[in-house]
C-alpha cells in the first residue's frame, strides 16, 4: 500500500494557508468596518488578527449576516486546525467521495474532507450554501472541538433550557455541552433559540469561547 500521509499533510497545510489569504471563508485581512460597538467585537478581532476570520469584503466583516454551511465547516476546520497528517490513505480522498453537493475544486473541500476523517459528523447531502440554524453549528462545533482537543467524556447537569422542546433531539447533547463548556450561553429567557440562523458574528464567537475553553484545559 502506498502512503499518502505525507502529501495529505502538506494538502492540509497548504488548505489553512489559502483559506488565510483567500476571499472566500474566514481568514486574516484588513481592518473590519462594521463591526461598530457590538458585544464581543474584541473577540471577532482577535480571531481576525490570528488568521481565523475575515469579512466578506477587504473591510466589511458582516456579523448579522447568516453563516453558510461552506463557511461554517471551514471555520471549524481551520479554527481547530482539523488535518489529515496522522491518516494513512491507499489513495488521496476527494470531497465528492462522501459529499453530493461538494465540488472537488470548490475552496471549502479541504475543510470537509477534513472534518470528515475528524469524525466530525456531517451529512452527506449537506448544501454548501445552506444557512445552518445555532443547533446545526453548534452540533458540528463541539464535535470538532472535542477531536482537537481529545476531551473526555464529561458527566454534566443538563441546563434548563426554556424552549428544549425546539431542539433536535439528535443535538441535545451537543448544545448541553457547549454550555458546559461555556461555548453557549442562554438568553435572559434561558432560551437557546436552536432554529434560528446564525450569524457569521455568532459562530466566531462561538469558536472564540471554544478555543479559550481548550487553552485552559490543556492536556497535562
């Protein structure tokens, strides 16, 4: 068998440098306009300043604008630095080998190539350019989160959330813990709001506070 461990390694390197000068996704540029006095502003340019984020124009961030499943799979995939270095593959995967509406050549590929083989669980009919709803992202962050950080299975008190009943049920225990982990927080109603869009603002602060969390909990 022929390995292709090393090439897949250098793919994966050159995927987080192109997705921090390219247009498309979250990466490093300049200064962001329209982020005003928003809540949470110091945490969206701290990601921008290392390379995480960027705006969907040289100066324009668009934190209200609803994040894209291309975008969002990118964030995380490059947000927690997700590769295929540790794999050994016969031949290199390509996008299409698991998802029906990624294109090989498409910008995002690398990252769902990549979230994939990190057991990061997405579907295989997932659309690119669909919005994701909080829970959706949410589901997919921790899960990525949880593989970079090799976190273990933690027992916790499940929070009372006001609108539970809303929640996906196959989600629940994703959104749990990113509370826990203090990814999440709930709104003064103690609601969570799992089918609303999210913004582009909110899932990086969502990968902020992930980030932070595994910072702090370092493996010793």
């Amino acid at each position: 068998m022929i390995s292709t461990k090393h090439v897949l390694a250098a793919l994966a390197i050159s995927s987080l440098i192109t997705a921090s000068t390219g247009a498309s996704g979250f990466a490093a540029g300049s200064q962001f306009t329209d982020l005003g006095s928003m809540k949470d502003k110091d945490k969206i340019e701290s990601l921008h300043e290392r390379g995480f984020v960027q705006g969907l124009t040289a100066s324009e961030f668009k934190p209200e604008q609803a994040l894209t499943a291309a975008e969002g799979v990118q964030l995380i995939s490059g947000g927690f630095q997700l590769s295929l270095a540790a794999i050994d593959f016969v031949k290199a995967p390509e996008a299409s080998d698991h998802f029906a509406k990624v294109p090989d050549n498409a910008w995002y590929a690398q990252a769902f190539i990549n979230a994939f083989y990190n057991h990061v669980d997405l579907p295989s009919d997932l659309d690119p350019k669909a919005p994701l709803t909080k829970e959706q992202f949410t589901f997919y962050l921790i899960q990525g989160m949880e593989q970079a950080g090799g976190l273990p299975m933690i027992n916790i008190k499940p929070a009372a959330i006001s609108d539970e009943d809303q929640l996906t049920p196959s989600y629940q225990g994703a959104v749990q813990r990113s509370l826990t982990y203090k990814v999440n927080t709930l709104n003064a109603d103690e609601a969570f709001h799992p089918k609303d869009k999210i913004t582009r603002a909110e899932a990086a602060v969502m990968l902020y506070n992930a980030l932070e969390y595994l910072q702090e909990h370092k493996a010793k």
